[in-house]
C-alpha cells in the first residue's frame, strides 16, 4: 500500500498524489456505507491496481486534523487572512468574521496585510500591524509590486496546508502567484464569473508549492455562515478577550448590556481596541438575528 493525499476529486474519481505521482482512485464501498466518504485533503493509504495506468483504490482514510464542511475540504491547518491597506480599504468586520471562522475551526492564523506599497506614510500599515500584533496574531505585511516580506509568505505555507482568505480584489491570487508562478487557481470570483449557481457542488483543489507547502483552492471559503455559533461561545473566538473575563455574570456574561463587566471595562482601559469590541457587538446581534430567524421559521 502506498500513503498519499488526495488533491482533488471529481465525480467519484480521487486524485492521490504520491511523492510526485498522482493515481486516479475509486474509493472502497466500505466508505459511503459508513457514511465517512474521502475528502480533498485527506491523507489515505492506497492500494494499486494498475501502476501503468496510474490507478488504484483508496483503502483507508487516515485521520483527520480538521474538516471544513463548505467547501468540503479536511486537514487545513492555516489560513492566511489577507486584506489590503487599500483598494480595496479594509474591512474589518469582515476580517474579524474571517478571524471568528478560523478560530473556530482551530486554525492557524496569519494575518497578510496587502498591497502596502499603497500606503506610502507607511501610518496605516503600522496601526493594522500593531492592532493584530496585540491582539496576538502574527501579521505579514506584504506587497506584490515591490516583494516586500513576500519570502516570509512563502516561509509560513511550508510544512502546511493553507488555504487564502479574504474579500475579492484585495490580491491573494496575486500572491500566489508570485510565489509559485504558474499556478491557475480557479478562485471563487473566477467560478462566479462563469455563472456557477449556489446549489452546484463546489470543489477544492489543492496544489504544491515550493518544497513541503499545499495550499487548496476553495472557492466558497469566503462564504462562511454564523449560524451555528451561540451566543456565548463567540467570545471565546476574540482570543484577547480571555484574559479579562472577569465579569460578574461569569460565563454568562456577553459583554453586551451586563453590569461589571470586565470586557466592557477593558474595552474603557484600552486593553482592548475598541474597534474589535465593536466588531464583536456587531456579530453577536447578526448571530441574534439569525437565531431570531431560524425560531420564527420553526
Ligand atoms: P484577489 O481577488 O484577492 O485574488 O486579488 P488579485 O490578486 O486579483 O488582485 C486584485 C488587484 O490588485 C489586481 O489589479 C492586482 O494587480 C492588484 N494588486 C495585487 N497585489 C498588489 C500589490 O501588492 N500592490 C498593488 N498596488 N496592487 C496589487
């Protein structure tokens, strides 16, 4: 048997890369029967039954670190959220749900701060830098135009699997394509464009890069949804509020209207950016609405 990943699969069909050599695989029936089928990403062990032709079966799935459930893809370990300093500006709430999504996933976090040779004081990139520093995120701040910090992009994909995420336009398949050139990622914009409705399957794809680094290709990735969180579990994903929930309700605190609340207090003291704690309250109420939502439509 030989072990290997599978990086794509289309219509039954798993693509298994094998140090270089890639097998087109059915999957045993054993798989669907117990409702476990293989997933891009999934690290399996297969058996050959044509080394010619490249064929084989996958006999077992090994386990798995993670599984995004849209797009259906297991093993990521790190997700490198990407926003520029401008073109377009940032959007921090939108940066703070894809923080809210990655932490709960159990993902690692880099931060890649883009295009910043738009920002020639150099003032804007130093205040984002410095916020998510903070808050304790690493954060790369990086330009295509004139390479800056891009070798240390390269750096944090080795050894992982990675997926890019952030709003269209802010240039993460710009980086990509810096790094390993010749890469043609089909990006979610690029499927919408070709009209793709919401209800067709979405794929992943995953591609190697430089010496040990996968990143997949998940279009979808951006279209992450909130309303599986509670209520009070979402603190738990803005990791700088853990040291300062001291709040006289406990764990029942949500930091919103309670009375000797050690978030809100902290928020006061500037211990923590006021800006995150906005962005908290502001994803706390959609997640409300959601939850209101979904009660009315039961
Ligand atoms: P994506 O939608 O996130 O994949 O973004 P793209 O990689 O397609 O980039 C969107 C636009 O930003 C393109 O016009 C790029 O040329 C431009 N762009 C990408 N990286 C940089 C950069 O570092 N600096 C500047 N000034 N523009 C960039």
């Amino acid at each position: 048997m030989l072990e290997g990943i599978i990086i794509k699969g289309i219509s039954g069909f798993y693509y298994v890369e094998v140090q270089d050599t890639i097998y087109e695989c059915k999957a045993r029936g054993i798989f669907r029967k117990r409702n476990k089928t293989p997933l891009v990403g999934d690290r399996v062990s297969i058996s050959i039954v044509d080394e010619e032709g490249k064929k084989g079966i996958v006999e077992e799935i090994h386990p798995r670190v993670s599984e995004l459930v849209r797009p259906p893809v297991a093993n990521i370990n790190k997700v490198m959220i990407t926003f520029s300093v401008k073109e377009p500006n940032p959007n921090f709430v939108l940066l703070d749900r894809f923080i809210v999504f990655s932490e709960r996933e159990n993902l690692d976090i880099v931060i890649v701060l883009s295009k910043t040779d738009l920002d020639e004081s150099g003032e804007i990139t130093k205040s984002i830098q410095e916020e998510f520093e903070k808050v304790g995120y690493k954060v790369l701040a990086v330009s295509t135009k004139t390479g800056e910090n891009m070798e240390k992009v390269l750096e944090e994909l080795e050894g992982c699997i990675s997926v890019f995420a952030g709003q269209s336009g802010v240039g993460k398949s710009s980086i990509i394509n810096y790094i390993a050139p010749g890469i043609d990622l089909a990006t979610a914009e690029i499927s919408q464009k070709l009209g793709r409705g919401k209800h067709t399957t979405r794929h992943a794809e995953l591609f190697k890069i430089g010496k040990n680094a996968i990143i997949a290709d998940t279009p979808g990735f951006s279209s992450f949804e909130l309303n599986n969180i509670e209520v009070e579990e979402l603190q738990e994903y803005f990791i700088e509020f853990e040291q300062y929930r001291t709040c006289k309700f406990g764990s029942k605190c949500i930091h919103k209207n309670e009375p000797a609340c050690g978030i809100k207090q902290a928020v006061e003291d500037g211990n923590i950016s006021k800006r995150r704690y906005e962005s908290y309250l502001q994803i706390l109420d959609e997640i409300n609405n959601l939850k209101g939502k979904l009660k009315r439509n039961l």
